[in-house]
C-alpha cells in the first residue's frame, strides 16, 4: 500500500488544520494510524483506528482536540486538529497495518512521507 500525506501547513495557535492520507489500495479492513515527530524528538502516536475492535484511539494530547476518521469509499483517512497549539508543531505522519499487536508503537507495515504542521504562538 502506498500512503499519500497532504494538508499540513503554518496556522496560528488555536487555528485548526486537516490532514488527509490517501491510499492507494481499499482501507476498509486495514488498521491506520496518524504519528507525529517534533524536531530532536521520536516518533509518537496521536491517533488511530483499528479495524479488529473497530475502535479509534487516541493520545492524551489528542483527546478532545483531534478527530481520526475515514472515507473507505475513496481509500482516504483524516485527521482533524482543532485548537492546535505550538506544540502540535511537527511533521505528521499515516501508517497503515501495524506489524504488531500494539496499535501505538510505530511499527507499522506503511508510512506516508509526512506533511509538516507548524503552529505559531
């Protein structure tokens, strides 16, 4: 599966941004997630969707900001960022198909190539 990132972009703090993964092969019963990488730092989980408990997770810092959802019709996934703050600043990444049982380690069988947020103050 080839994963597409796009969306990413400078907002101000407090603004919202959406960021859209297209792939190139049909989603519906594939897990994806979205992760992110600030600058100096490793790669975290923000959120993500899987299929086995058709459950959406999400991080703390995620929770009641960000929204995971999914068009399987046209092979897409979103992640919507409201209220982001300079600390959402990093490169964002989708993944699909964890290689392991976890859904929050980033281990996964495809990756996008990222989309950069930046968030001013």
């Amino acid at each position: 599966v080839q994963l597409q990132a796009s969306g990413g972009g400078l907002v101000q703090a407090g603004g919202s941004l959406r960021l859209s993964c297209a792939a190139s092969r049909n989603i519906f019963r594939k897990s994806m997630a979205w992760f992110r990488q600030a600058s100096g730092k490793e790669r975290e989980f923000v959120t993500g969707f899987r299929w086995t408990d058709g459950e959406t997770y999400y991080s703390d810092s995620a929770k009641g900001r960000f929204t995971f959802s999914r068009d399987s019709s046209k092979n897409t996934v979103f992640l919507t960022m409201n209220n982001l703050k300079p600390e959402d600043t990093a490169v964002y990444y989708c993944a699909a198909e964890p290689m392991g049982s976890s859904y929050s380690i980033p281990q996964y069988k495809f990756w996008g190539q990222g989309t950069h947020v930046t968030v001013s103050s």
